[in-house]
C-alpha cells in the first residue's frame, strides 16, 4: 500500500534578519520560541559555540546549507 507524503511549503519573513524566506524555519536558542531563517539560526548556533574565525564560519554555513538544502530567497 502506497502512501502520500503531504509536503507544507512556509512562507514567512525572518524577524531578525528580515529576509522573505520559503522552507521549515528554525527555532531561536537565544529564546526557543521565536522562529528564524536557517541562515540565523546557524549564526545563532556558531556565536554559542565561540567560533570566530569568519573563515571558518563561511565553511561551516556553506557546508550546513549543503546539508538542509535551504531554500532562502534572495
């Protein structure tokens, strides 16, 4: 027996970055409450665990983005 995946496609606008944004959006550390743009919550994630590096923040975000296949619009 085949079953149907219902997929639900979000629009919103992210409240700390202010970008227009489609796909699942993430819950804030700074609250738990407030959803934000997979871009913010990555930012979010590295500032908790003291990277710094901006090197090493554009690699970690390029390779997460790879990973999630964020979806932000431009």
């Amino acid at each position: 027996m085949k079953t149907i995946k219902e997929t639900i496609t979000y629009s919103y606008e992210c409240p700390k970055c202010g970008k227009k944004c489609t796909g699942r959006p993430e819950v804030s550390l700074l609250d738990y409450i407030t959803l934000i743009c997979p871009d913010c919550r990555i930012e979010e994630t590295l500032d908790t665990l003291g990277i710094i590096s901006t090197t090493a923040r554009e690699h970690i975000k390029k390779t997460v983005r790879i990973q999630i296949n964020c979806n932000i619009q431009k």
